[in-house]
C-alpha cells in the first residue's frame, strides 16, 4: 500500500473506531504498517482503558476434553496427554491464594469436562465469589441453562473464543462442532449479562487476512467486552503438528487493528505471544494490549495443561509470576490495574 493511503486508513481507523471489511484487509496484509498500527493502537488504549495493565490468575483446573479441536493437545484423541482434575477444594485453594497475591480477578480454565457438572461447578462459584474476587469462566461450549444457573451463582465474565468466523474451517478444525452454537453461546452469554470475552487463533491452515478482518467486524458486531487472539502453537501432539507457526507480526497488526476499532475493550497480551516470542507481552502491550493472565496454576497440573507445547513460564510459581508482571509493567511505565478491570464504557 502506498504510504500516504497507509496514513490515512490508520487515521480513520484511530478516529471513527471503524473500517469496511476490505480496508482491514488491506491494511491486515501490508507488512509495513506495522508500526505505525501500533503506535495508533497505543495511543488510542491510553486514551480509552488507560495506563493500568489488569492481571487475571489463570487456574487451569481440568485438562479432560470431550473435543477434538484439531490445533489442541487437550483434544480427547490426543492419548499421550497426562489428564488431570483439580477437586472442588484445591481450586478453591488456588483461588485464595491468588487473591492473596493481589490478584483482583481469577479465571477457571478447563477442557470441556463433563464431570464439572452445572451443580459443582455452580458450588464453586459461589465459594469463590465469597473471596470477593471477579470471576472469569473459561470452560467451553454449555447450554444457555448452566450459563444462567453459573451467572446466578455470581459468574462475573465468561471466555469463549469464535476461533475464526470461517464457518467452513471452523467446522473442519473443530470436529463435531457447530459454528451456529458458537455463535449462539455467544449470544446466550451476552444476553445473561456476562462480560464477554472471544477472540481467535492467526495462522490456522487456510486462514486468510480477509478472515481475520471478518474476525474483528464479528468482534465489533457483537460487542466483545476482551478479544483475545492466540498465535498457531503447534502442537506435535496433534493433526496440526507440522503447520507453521502462526506469524507474530501479523498477529501484532490484528491486535493493534482490534484496539483501533473496539477502543473499550480488553486486550490481553497472551502466553501464547510470549511461546512464541519471548518479549511478545510487552511488544503487544505497546501496540493496544492492556491484559496479562499469569497462570496460578500450580505443580503438576501446570505442566499437563499442555494446550500446546513450549508454554511460557510453565516451571515459575504464581509468587514469581506475579512479582515478574509487575516488574514488567513497571519497567514499561505502565502500572498494574488495582480495581477489577471491568469493560469500560465511555458513553
Ligand atoms: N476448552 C475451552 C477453554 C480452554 S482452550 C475452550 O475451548 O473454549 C482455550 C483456548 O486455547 C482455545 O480457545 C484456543 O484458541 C487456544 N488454543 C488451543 N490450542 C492452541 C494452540 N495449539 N495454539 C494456540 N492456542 C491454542
Ligand atoms: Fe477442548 Fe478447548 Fe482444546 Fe478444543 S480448544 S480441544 S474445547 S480444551
């Protein structure tokens, strides 16, 4: 694209928080305006979320999978996955603990484990919500019946990825599974009044730029409160082993692009970033990025909770974790979020 073209999309984008479709596709495949993407995405974050980096425990609690996502270690074909399952009592636990570390929201992440039944998981929640900590979900696909009985018992967000808004490759890399009940979870989630976070993963097989411009318009159309998007890891484990990695360029135009047309929302710098690119955080967290989730997990179950191979800081303890964001937010000039860091709405 020509500089001056380039320039002036970036504006338009940073001004009106909006692009058509073939203006974010455009704008997805030049290589060079990488740059200048993010230094529009950094200024647009400060001026909307602010300089606060919120911190979100992650306490990976189950890795039993009913699914077969094709990309994922935790799928149900992968025989070599060692699986694990922390009782009620020890997530419980590891909620405490993370609230001790200063840590204002925890999310419970797991594969889609049917022995967390509405019922235990609904005990859960409502022990953990006596901690005074916001709660996040992140456990899949469920009916609109166990979303409400989760929001009832004081489920405060709820992370669900549309993994790509390709209908066709999402039904062929997700086995079994139907884009429209994503889609319709989606919605459920939404409409019980959850925080919603989605997002999707850059460099599946047969992705294109125009796919993930169509990613960000759903992200914008359905009013996703945190978006967050998760470079290919490949995992040897799975169908996908042998793909490239997904490209951590591209995937910092994706996330600056995100912050310039959904300005409220919630970006986190992922740990997948970070797999890939040691340093990824901070790069993402100056090019529209304002989430870290350091995992909480601890021991064992964080080695097994292999969703792809490589994870970073598999082996630190949630005390160094903690210790280590805040020392690299501070180092940035940024500071760590103290309240719960809800979506913040501007008008
Ligand atoms: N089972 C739940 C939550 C756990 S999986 C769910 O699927 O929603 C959380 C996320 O991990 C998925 O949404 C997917 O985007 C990501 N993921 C899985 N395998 C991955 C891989 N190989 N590389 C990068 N991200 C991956
Ligand atoms: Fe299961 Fe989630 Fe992995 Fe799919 S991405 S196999 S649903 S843990």
């Amino acid at each position: 694209m020509e500089e001056r073209s380039r320039h002036a999309l970036i504006e338009k984008a940073a001004c009106d928080h909006w692009l058509t479709r073939e203006e974010l596709s455009a704008l997805l495949a030049d290589e060079e305006a990488e740059k200048e993407l993010a230094a529009a995405a950094d200024r647009v974050r400060r001026a909307y979320v602010g300089d606060e980096v919120h911190l979100r425990g992650l306490i990976e609690f189950s890795s039993y999978c009913r699914q077969n996502c094709l990309y994922c270690g935790l799928r149900r074909d992968n025989k070599n996955a060692e699986r694990y399952r922390l009782s009620p009592e020890a997530i419980v636990v590891l909620a405490k603990k993370a609230k001790a570390a200063g840590y204002p929201t925890v999310v419970m992440q797991s594969g889609e484990d049917a022995w967390f039944t509405a019922e235990r998981l609904v005990d859960i929640v409502r022990e953990v919500k006596t901690l005074g900590l916001t709660l996040t979900l992140s456990i899949g696909e469920r009916t609109a019946d166990e979303y409400r009985a989760l929001r009832e018992a004081g489920a405060d967000r709820f992370l669900l990825r549309i993994e790509t808004t390709d209908r066709e490759l999402y039904e062929r890399l997700d086995p079994g599974m139907s884009f429209d009940n994503r889609v319709r979870c989606l919605a459920d989630l939404k409409a019980l009044g959850y925080e919603v976070g989605t997002g999707c993963l850059v460099g599946l097989p047969g992705q294109t730029v125009d796919s993930l411009a169509q990613d960000i318009l759903f992200f914008r159309e359905i009013d996703a409160d945190m978006v967050g998007i998760g470079p290919l890891v490949p995992n040897g484990e799975t169908p996908l082993g042998n793909e490239p990695p997904g490209d951590m360029r591209l995937v910092r135009r994706v996330v600056s692009a995100i912050r310039l047309l959904l300005p409220e929302a919630n970006i986190p710098a992922t740990t997948a970033m970070e797999t890939l690119q040691p340093g990824a955080r901070e790069i993402m967290l100056q090019s529209g990025a304002n989430v870290m989730m350091p995992n909480v997990t601890e021991g064992e179950a964080r080695k097994k909770y292999a969703l792809y191979p490589g994870k970073a800081c598999v082996a630190d303890t949630p005390e160094h974790c903690r210790a280590c964001m805040e020392g690299r937010i501070r180092a940035m000039g940024r500071t760590v979020g103290t309240g719960a860091g809800g979506r913040r709405r501007n008008n």
